[in-house]
C-alpha cells in the first residue's frame, strides 16, 4: 500500500532542508571569512615586506648612492645649468623661464604628464614648473641640500626622467637604451638590449600578454578598458584597503597613489594572478620599474649594482602606486630576476649584494618563512567573485614542489592567464595545477579535490 506523506512529515521535510540550506549557508559564509582573512593577511605581509626594504633603500649609505645616480641623470638628460646647455641637444636655459620658451620643448610634456609626483612640491618646490625643476636638480648637486631627498623623492624623480626620455624621441639615444627595459612591446616590435650587461635576452610573447589583457579603471566616473591608459585625476579617488592603508600611519593615508587613481579591472591578465593567488589588486604592470632598471644601468655604473633593481619593490609598492606582483613581474620580464609568486628570496637579483643592503635579505627571509605567507590557489564557484574557494598547499612537500613548478613562475602565469577568465572555477584551476604543476597534482587525493569549498 502507498504510503501518503501526511502534513506534518512535508513540514519536518521542509524544516529540515531549510536547516540544511541554512547550515550550508553558514558554512560557506565563515569559509569566505576565512579565505578573506588568509588573503589580507598574505597582502598585509607583503606590504610590510616593502616597507622593511624601504627602510634599507632609505638609510644613509644607499640613499647617498641614489641621490648621486639621480644627480646625474638630471644633468644629462634635462641639463638645467646656461653654462652647459648649448652642449646638450635637450638643454634648457633657465634664463629664460617664461611659457613660451617652455612650449617650445616638447619634452615638456613630461612635466605635465608626471605633475602629480610628489617631489614637485617638497623641499620648497611650487609644483610642476621649470623652476622647480632647477631647484632639484640644483638641490641634489648641493650636498646640503642634497640629504633632504628620500628614497621615495628619487624613486619620483627616476619615473619623471623615464617620461622626459620617452619625449626625446625614438632616434634620440637615449630612447633606444631605454626601449631596452620597456613592458608591453608591442606585436612585431623588436626589443633591444641595455648596454650594462644586467639585461638579458627579453621574452617578448610575454610582454605582448601584459598589454593585451591590460584594462585599468580610472576613477574619473567611467570604466576604461583602453590597453594603455594612463588616466589622471579627474574624480573621486578610491580608498586603499585598510589592512594596506594602516602601514602608512598618520595623514599618509591622504596621499594621491597610483593605486587611488586607477585600478586594474575586468580582464587585466594581473589581476586574474591576484584572483587565483590572493595577492592586492593593483595598477596591472610596472612601467616605473623599467625606468629604474634603465636608470641604474645608464647612470649607475660604478655606483649602483643590480640590487638596486628592487627600489620599486621598496618605493612605488610601499606608497601602493603598484603592487609586489606588478613589479616583479616587470623585472622578470626583463630577466633581471625570475620571480616565483610568494617566495620572496626570489626576488633578489643574481650576483653579490653590498654590505649595505645585505638586511635586504634578511627581510626577503623573513617575509617568506612568515605565517601569514600561505600558499594556495583560489577558485570561484560558478566564476562568481562572491563564492571563492580556497586550496591550501599546507604540507612542506606540497610547497617545496610549488616552488619548483612553474605554476609558481610569475611569467609562466602571465602566459596562462590568458586563456583564464578573471574568476576562474574549480575545474580551470585544477587543469592548471595539472599542466603547470604536475608533481602537485598528483600528490592531491580524489577526496580532497572533490571537497566543497
């Protein structure tokens, strides 16, 4: 005889999905927590890591190395002094200061284009003018006056000298020698070489990547998917995370960053990285840190060596005008390292370190063996942003292995992220453990990969 289901079993029924879908609610909402917990706690690492290179660059020893090379670079390229500047095919006679002899240089579009730096209004400066530009590089030829300049000033600087170069011209020889340290060549274009040494044959399919997937959101009110915007103020600024923000202290938190004026967003090969990884969204890739290789390979001869290369990593990702990922990835592109994501002594280019950045190392050590530096893949149900899931390398032979597959190579994953949505699921990250990372993937077991969340 068939068996009637009677109200009151439809109500228990009823009830007990809903306790069900209720729990499973739960669940999931405190996994988010912890996923989101795990994330912060990775980007806040690699935050501190900056600010503890920072500190290294902007010691004495290093900073008096900085100044000079910086100096230098100002003479040659921009050469502000009237006894000299007949000499130089970019010279300026500060004599003459008014707007018509200014528009007549067209590198002063440079000036415009960087007007938001920092350093124009430090130290006395009145903003983006000749005058200001006198003044620093007077300033920094003056030994006096020279110790006011921090890290962070130079590193400003360096970025204004690379725009000023690329206003010289592609003929200008200057120009070819900087074209040298470029990210995101375009299709066909042939990248030359530094004459320094330090860089060495460039991956050129893996600079295309960069810049075919690169999409910024400029907080002018719009979204901007052009491949090589460069978007300026022009609205609200976006907020830096607060788990970041908190490193600076203080009033620093008003600062205008590169990462308050635009974001990496939709499909920007970058940020399908950070998805995957847990890393800080930031501006897609480093264009800044191609001017500071250029910068210690023309000017720092005899002076600087290559770990120098990681100033950006210091400066430009410590005031969040890019991210650890976004600098590295420009300095592997150029072969100066081979960045592998999350181990951090990776970062430290080939060849002897000097006495006085040797606690770069120490903090590279430190940041890497820290608690709080997890390693694992992040997957999005459905590739809804909202429903992430996380897998923990947790065993040491889990992560000894990461660290010798290529998955764990920042350019291997700039390859791969783009045949990747930017929410990846389940199935997309467990074929690319598969391919990128083989040894890993073997050592899952079935129950652990078919595990819910």
């Amino acid at each position: 005889m068939c068996h009637r289901t009677s109200t009151r079993e439809v109500r228990y029924v009823l009830n007990w999905m809903s306790e069900i879908q209720r729990q499973d609610r739960m669940e999931i909402i405190q996994k988010n927590v912890v996923i989101k917990a795990w994330r912060e706690w990775k980007q806040r690492n690699e935050q501190e890591l900056a600010e503890n290179l920072y500190d290294v660059f902007n010691s004495v020893a290093p900073l008096t190395n900085l100044r000079t090379v910086v100096a230098l670079a100002l003479k040659e390229v921009i050469n502000p002094d009237p006894a000299s500047a007949a000499g130089n095919t970019v010279g300026l006679n500060i004599a003459a200061r008014d707007t018509a002899v200014r528009s007549t240089v067209v590198q002063w579009a440079a000036v415009d284009q960087e007007s938001f730096l920092a350093v124009w209004k430090r130290h006395g400066n009145t903003g983006p003018n000749v005058a200001s530009l006198w003044n620093i590089t007077h300033d920094l030829n003056t030994p006096a006056r020279a110790v006011l300049y921090t890290a962070a000033d130079c590193a400003d600087l360096i970025r204004f000298i690379g725009c000023w170069v690329e206003h010289l011209g592609k003929d200008h020889a200057l120009f070819q020698i900087k074209s040298a340290f470029r990210v995101g060549v375009k299709r066909g274009e042939k990248p030359r070489h530094g004459p320094a040494g330090f860089a060495l044959a460039l991956a050129e399919a893996e600079r295309q990547a960069v810049w075919r997937g690169k999409c910024l959101h400029t907080y002018h009110g719009v979204h901007s998917p052009a491949p090589r915007d460069r978007g300026r103020l022009g609205g609200a600024l976006v907020g830096i995370e607060a788990h970041i923000r908190s490193s600076w202290g203080g009033a620093a938190g008003n600062l205008v960053t590169g990462m308050r004026l635009k974001r990496a967003w939709n499909h920007d090969n970058t940020l399908k990285i950070d998805n995957i990884f847990g890393l800080l969204p930031g501006g897609s890739i480093s264009g800044t840190t191609a001017d500071t290789m250029f910068a210690v390979e023309k000017w720092g001869i005899g002076i600087l060596n290559q770990t120098y290369y990681l100033l950006p990593a210091a400066t430009i990702v410590y005031y969040c005008h890019h991210t650890l990922l976004e600098v590295a990835l420009a300095l592997s592109l150029n072969k100066a390292i081979n960045y592998r994501i999350g181990f951090y002594t990776t970062l430290l280019p080939a060849g002897n370190v000097p006495q006085v950045l040797q606690e770069i190392v120490e903090h590279l050590q430190k940041a890497e063996g820290h608690e709080n530096n997890r390693h694992f893949v992040i997957w999005y149900e459905n590739n809804n942003p909202d429903q992430p899931r996380l897998l923990l390398f947790d065993k040491a032979v889990e992560q000894n292995a990461l660290r010798r597959m290529d998955m764990s190579l920042a350019t291997v994953m700039l390859k791969q992220s783009q045949g990747l949505p930017t929410y990846p699921n389940k199935s997309q990250i467990i074929e690319l453990i598969r391919m990128e990372a083989p040894e890993i993937y073997r050592m899952l077991s079935f129950e652990r990969l078919m595990l819910r969340g």
